[in-house]
C-alpha cells in the first residue's frame, strides 16, 4: 500500500499539483487559490508607497498651472488696457470684468486694476479660491503694485 501511496502522489505532483495525504483519502483538493493575506498588505504598501510620492508632485502642477492662469490673465488684460488708452487716451480704472473694457478673466481669477490714469495702470491677480499667492503688473506711471517691481514685467509671490 505505501509504494501505491507513493507512486500516486508522483504522479499527482507531475500534474503540477501538489497533493496532501487527506486528499488522496477523502478526494479533497487542498490546492489553495487566491492570495494569502501577507501578500495582499505589501501590495496595499507598495500602493501606498508610490500614492505617497505622486500626490505632494501633482499638487505642486496644480498650483503652477493656477499661477500660469493668472499670468495669461495678466497679459491679457495688459493688451485690453493698451486697446483702451487708445480709445479713450486714460487708462481703465474700474471693475474687471466691465462692457467699457473688452476682458474678462479667466473663471476662478479675480483681477484688481489697483490704479489707471493717463500715464499708466497698476493690476493684481489672485485665485482665492485656490491659492494664496498673487501676481502683480504695472505699466507707465503707476505705483507698482507687490510684488511687481519691474514695469511690464509680471511678478508673483512665492
């Protein structure tokens, strides 16, 4: 009986299962299907791991995409404003947006024309709703505006 046994349970492995005493008796497979539970806590560390690395990079491309917006803004509102002065030789100094001047900002983006004569503007830019960084332009003859330093030039905070 044991050279039975054993020639059984050969053939059985040759099959690419391994066979268990109590299935040769009772005819119960004990091959195990699915993953045991060790295995499935690394994956979920593995998971977490690369969750931890990607998600503090996508926010940092968040941000530098609202601050693009409000720069694109910026320069937008710097052509409307050369178009204005044109029409009415002083520069726009009310709200944004206005039918008087042909812009409007991009959704989520408040711009503040902070002063606008004959000789020049001053505007500022933010994404409450998002950011609290801010960037400012000013052209001609106007106070600049923080953290503009440079006429024409778009500065923001960091």
């Amino acid at each position: 009986m044991t050279t039975v046994l054993a020639n059984t349970m050969r053939t059985k492995r040759n099959q690419g299962r391994s066979v268990s005493l109590p299935s040769l008796f009772f005819g119960r497979s004990t091959a195990r299907k699915g993953f045991t539970l060790i295995e499935l806590l690394i994956v979920v560390v593995i998971i977490s791991i690369l969750a931890a690395i990607a998600i503090p990079k996508f926010s940092a491309t968040k941000e530098k995409a609202y601050v693009a917006k409000m720069k694109g803004d910026l320069r937008n509102l710097a052509t409307a404003q050369e178009s204005y002065v044109i029409d009415n030789l002083v520069y726009y100094a009310g709200a944004v947006p206005s039918t008087a001047l042909f812009y409007n900002p991009s959704p989520g983006v408040t711009i503040v024309i902070n002063e606008g004569t004959n000789a020049g503007w001053a505007a500022t830019a933010s994404y409450p709703s998002q950011i609290t960084r801010t960037c400012a332009l000013f052209s001609g003859v106007a106070t600049p505006p923080p953290p503009a330093t440079v006429e024409g030039g778009i500065a923001c905070t960091p």
